[in-house]
C-alpha cells in the first residue's frame, strides 16, 4: 500500500463516534448502549444531556465535557488518550456526530494521524426528515441552516435553485418563514417541500406541500413554531424553470452589484422582475411590511431591493 | 391550515419506516424492535435477509417481499392494509428505507394521501462513510452509483468536479479502480478523499489519502476487493483549481461533441489536454490498455478520446 494512503495503525485506541437519540431515547442500538459501557472515556458535548441517557441505561463510563468551546484545548488530550492505546467515544447531543458538531476536528484529527475511526451508527435527524418527507429522490444534499443574510444567503440560495436534487436544510422555529419565504422565491413557489418538526418525539409532525402553500402557511402564523425544524425541498419537477433572474446568476456567477453581461434576453429579466414583485405583493397581503417583503425577494433572486418597492398591490397583483 | 398543506390524517394506520442493520446485527435500534414487533405486518426487500433479523431477536411479525421488481403489483394491497387502518413497517436489506431503495413509491404514495410516515431512525451506509472518513466538511451530498458510462457519466463526473463540498458514492468493488481514476481526472488528484469497505463488519476498512494516491493504489491492486464500497470525496482545498475542461463544461454546460464557444484561453485548454494526457499515461503505466485508458480520461474529462491515444509513453510523461 502506498505510504501516502492510511489506515488503522493497529496498536492505538479506537475512536468510536457514536449516534445518539434525536428525542425519543428509544432510538439507541444495542451496540452503541455496549460501545458506551466497554469504552475507557466517553467524550460528550454536553454531559447533562448524555448523562440522562446514561441514568436511563444504566452507563456509568467517565464523561468528559468536548463542545465547540473547549475543543482546542480538550482535543490534545484526548488525542493523548487514544495514542496511548485506550478507546474513546464521541457523543453529541443528539443524532450522529459530524459536520457543524464538535468532535469533527478530533475525528479528523485523529484519522489524519492514521487513528481507526468506528461509526457506530444511529439516528440522524438529516435521513429522518429525508424519510419523513416522502419526497426524496435518489440523490441529496444537506445544507445545514442557510447563512442569515447578505451576499452568502443569495449565493446558497441561488445554488438551490441550480440544483434539481432533494436539499435538507434546518431552520430555526423563529426564520422559517422568513426561509420559506426566500426559498419559494428562489426555488418556485410549485416546487414540492416538506416540513418536519419534533421527528421522533410525541409530537412528531411533518406538513408536505408546495413551497409557495407552506410559504403561505408559516407566513399566516399556522405552523406550530416549536422546535428547530428541518426543511427537505423535493426534485425540481422535470421542466420546471427556475427563476430568470437566478438562472443567470448560477450559470455566471454574477450576482447583484457585480458587473456582468446583460441577460440573453431582455424581456426574461423583465419576466422575472414581474414575479419577484408579484411575489412582494403576496407577502404584503399576507402582512408582512413591504420593506420586509422587499428585503426578503430581493435577498432570494438577487434583483436590487430598490426595484422591488414599486410593487403593485396585492389587489393588482 | 392550507388545504394544499397536507399532514396526518389520523383514522389511517400508520407506515413505519424503520431502518435496519448494515452489517453488525447489533445495529438496531430498541425502537426499531419494538415497532417491528407490534405492527400488523413487515414489508420487507428481501424476506430471508429479515428474517434472519426477526431471528436473532425473537421477532414473528408477518413478513411480506416488497421489492424492485413485484412493488407495482404489491404496492395497492400495502396501501390497502394502511387505509383500514392497519400500521405497516416498511424494511430493506440494509440500512436506512429511502432513495433508489424499493418502498420510495409507497412511501411517496402514503405521504400523497396524507398519510401518517414515522421514520424510525438507524444504520445508515451513507452516514456511517461520512463519520468513517474523517474528511467529512459541514455541508455535503450523496451521489448514490455513477451512470457506468457515457455522456450521463461525464456530465455527473463535472458536477462532482464543480462542487466544493463533501460528496459521497456507492461503488461496486470491481469497477472502483475506474471510478477513482475517474474521479482523481475530474476533481484533480490532491482532493482528499476516503474509501470504506465493510463498515461495521469484522472487516471494517477505511483508507484515507488524496484521490490519485487512492486511485494508484486501486489499480495497483493493493485496495480490498471484497464488498460494495463507499466513496468520500472531501471538500475541494480552497484555492484549489479544478481541471481547465471541466471548468468550462460546469460553467457553460458544454460537453463533448456538442457546439459551443472555444474556452476563454486556448492555453488553458492546452494545459488540460497535457494533464489529460498525462493521465492517460499514468493508467497506461499502470498496466491499464491505452484505449481503456483514454476512455477513462474521455469519460472523466469529456475530451475527445482520440485527443487523448497520441499520449507520450509513461517514460516521457
């Protein structure tokens, strides 16, 4: 094998990143509950969560707190932990320990230096909401939350809009439909979507519809707004167009203020500016502020805000 | 709520979609048992596979096959089952019930009709590579099976290449030397990237390294060729350019044989056809026949494969 490629080293600890329950404590295996107990350290991001999992199982193993505040100095130690030939296991709050968690740097950490990294896997609120929609295609993308606002919000968002795959997002109860809104904007109000909240737990609820009705129904205030929720967008339907304006800026690169070559054609643009004002108009009549409303369609197509005010009515619309 | 907005209807059974083990039997959830247990029946792909699970647990739910190719004639009578208010668990092989798996269109249709979807989380192939690889970056993508040949294949290979983030691939063992040589033209040989065989199996592997050093050491031989495989490929290095050609085909959408305009600077689409050459070389060192070699490259580059026959000898490379 080359020298460049690695592997486990052999004689060092182990590594075990474990899947934990994303509420129903139910949802653990059989071998992470025998992983947890077996290992010599359990390193957890936040040990009052994990200790009720551990009281509910009887787990006494030392927990040792490893969250994204403390990770750079924690990481040394656990990494000395594990050359000195004794297991680890890595536990988040809920679900299965990766990307955004801390933990991700002493796993790559930990590989890069050849460590063996086991998963021991679990629930994961990324495929539960995926599940749950009953619209995922054969291939998909997790985006995380979106970036709150600005030029990163418009570029993530325009992506979405290029990209016909199933896309997970989470979203925070207060900004969902503030996102809805942008994504119905930037995806096509006929887009198909789905809403999950509190998967797994008693009140476990997943809403499906187009992006423009669920849209609607978080602006009217008729989404329960308990608990983070999670977002899968379904397949661009085959054929249907994206918005004008987005089209151009995915297959350029140019976005709002950046010069750039003008559209092919003249009246496309036009076409789009008539629907990202129609679209102020319905967020007008569903009472938001028209500069909220302009801020929010301006943000998800791209086109300037100042265009956006001059909005007919919703009467006219 | 929006009559357009559809959730549970509440008199209906319930349809269960409870993910399974992926090797290691003591991958199950205590849920996941339990739900298995009570329900009226389990649609399973593979009714021997189950059962071996029902086994090892104690489980004597009855079992029905719902598979790829019975699942239009056997989906009504699911359905059937749900509508009078029956609940219904729905299992494959391995893993997590979702994409390419059969099950997606009952799912889809229970969803369509309102019905109540419960996914009960666990194992999953694709959540076990990313935790597995150690490179796995906050946002990320799974790419399911490469189309095995032909413009199809081109044209994914330039996504993969004109996207930064984490991506992961299924693989057949026998055709992973191929794809990683594919993979390591399109994305450019420094991308980092993960191979795992077997996870949670006695015979776990995951080899960490770039993607040409992966792919020397597939076709070298020296890689396991036992079992489907995982393939993570990490997010691009910043900075890091992708292959000239590619560029241009992501950009423009252009591939090869269809019309459109030259590149921006012909140097550079020299520059690629060098490194394209090179590869071929390489392959060809590597004991790969030239014209497999310059398929390879054609299909991964969507240079025209005669460009790519007059390649200089391994020696002169």
């Amino acid at each position: 094998m080359s020298p460049d490629v690695t592997g486990p080293a052999g004689r060092n600890g182990t590594l075990y990143v474990v899947s934990t329950p994303i509420g129903n404590l139910g949802d653990v295996t059989l071998r992470s509950l025998e992983v947890l107990r077996a290992v010599a350290l359990v390193a957890a991001e936040d040990t009052r969560i994990t200790r009720r999992l551990f009281a509910r199982y009887e787990i006494t193993t030392h927990l040792v707190p490893h969250h994204a505040r403390n990770e750079e100095a924690t990481t040394p130690a656990l990494l000395a932990h594990l050359r000195a030939g004794r297991d680890l296991a890595l536990v988040t709050d809920a679900g299965t320990p990766l990307v955004s968690d801390p933990g991700a740097a002493l796993v790559a950490a930990w590989a890069a230096e050849g460590g063996a990294v086991i998963p021991v896997p679990g629930a994961s609120a990324v495929l539960a909401a995926l599940v749950a929609s009953g619209i995922a295609g054969p291939r998909w993308s997790f985006e995380g939350f979106l970036p709150r606002r600005g030029r990163e919000r418009r570029e993530r968002l325009a992506r979405l809009a290029a990209d016909e795959r199933t896309a997970v997002l989470f979203e925070a109860p207060g900004r969902l439909a503030a996102t809805l809104a942008d994504l119905a904007v930037a995806c096509g109000d006929a887009r198909p979507a789905a809403i999950c909240r509190e998967l797994t737990k008693l009140h476990e609820e997943t809403l499906r519809g187009s992006l423009g009705t669920l849209a609607a129904a978080a602006a009217a205030g008729t989404i329960d707004r308990r608990g983070e929720v999670a977002i899968v967008i379904g397949e661009r339907p085959a054929g249907q167009a994206r918005s004008v304006h987005l089209e151009r800026v995915a297959a350029t690169g140019i976005a709002e203020g950046m010069p750039g070559p003008p559209p092919a054609d003249p009246g496309e643009l036009l076409a789009g500016l008539a629907a990202a004002r129609a679209e102020v108009a319905r967020l007008v009549a569903d009472g938001v502020a028209r500069g909220e409303a302009a801020r929010r369609v301006a943000a998800a197509t791209g086109l300037p805000r100042r265009r956006l005010y001059d909005a007919p009515d919703a009467g006219s619309a």
